[in-house]
C-alpha cells in the first residue's frame, strides 16, 4: 500500500500571490502518479483565489493532486497570549499540522515563496513511513545570508 502524503501552505490574503507560485511549482515539478493532497489553511484569502488554487492542478494536467482549502487551527488563547507581542501567531500555524492532518502518514510544510524545481515526492521518501521521526527542518536561506550556521 502506497504512503499517505500530504503537503501544507499557511497563508493569509496578503501572500496569496506568492502560494501561487509555489503551488505551480510543486503541480509542474511533481512526477509521481500517485495521489498527493495539498492543504492550504488560511485566513482572509477570497474565495474565488481559493477557487483558482483548487483547479489549478487540474488546469495544468495534474488530476492526482488535490488542494484543499482549511480553516487555520485553533489555537490556545494562553499561547497566543504569550507570543502574539513577538511573533504573528500564525507562524504557530505550522507546529500544530501534525495533529490535524493525523490521517497521513508524512505531513510537509512549506513556506509560501518556496519553489519546487524536483518532484516532491523525493522528499518524501527521505523520510520513511515507518520513522519515529515527527519533524524535521532545513536551515532557512537567511540564515546563510546574515552569517548563522549554527541555529536552525
């Protein structure tokens, strides 16, 4: 039986455009005939944008993938809280995706300005279904930029 895999955008309105991008690169670049669902969980983005990005696939000849709008996870009010002076909370977004989306067996998120030039699924295959492993991250290409190599 073929893994269960699913790929995650957190998006607000103002970066609708740029999950555009993305979104066509990872439908252009995906190689598998396997099925793969993307979600997009996001607040104020309008919904004929919703609408375009759900046929886009189709749109470019890849019926496999499917993208799905979703209403961003609730969070606890006590963390918004805490955070919400020092970070968007929907930054948070992204650490609570696992539990949701807990039908899959990989769940991988990507920036909204990421863009894909290899098939996905290679990615997914670094990890097996049957890892322990619950997340995994790349250092961010500032970090690079602005000289810190050692936080990721």
């Amino acid at each position: 039986m073929e893994a269960k895999n699913a790929v995650c955008y957190v998006v607000s309105g103002n970066y609708t455009k740029q999950l555009s991008v993305s979104l066509l690169s990872l439908v252009k670049s995906y190689l598998s005939d396997a099925a793969l669902d993307v979600y997009v969980f996001n607040e104020q983005v309008a919904a004929e944008d919703l609408l375009v990005l759900e046929k886009l696939p189709a749109m470019v000849g890849k019926p496999q993938i499917h993208v799905k709008s979703h209403s961003l996870v609730e969070l606890p009010e006590e963390l918004v809280g805490k955070v919400k002076e020092h970070v968007n909370p929907l930054y948070l977004q992204r650490l609570f995706l696992p539990g949701v989306l807990h039908d899959y067996d990989r769940v991988l998120y990507l920036d909204n300005d990421t863009l894909l030039y290899e098939s996905v699924d290679q990615l997914f295959q670094q990890l097996p279904v049957t890892s322990e492993q619950l997340i995994a991250a790349v250092r961010d290409f500032y970090m690079y930029v602005f000289g810190s190599t050692t936080a990721v």
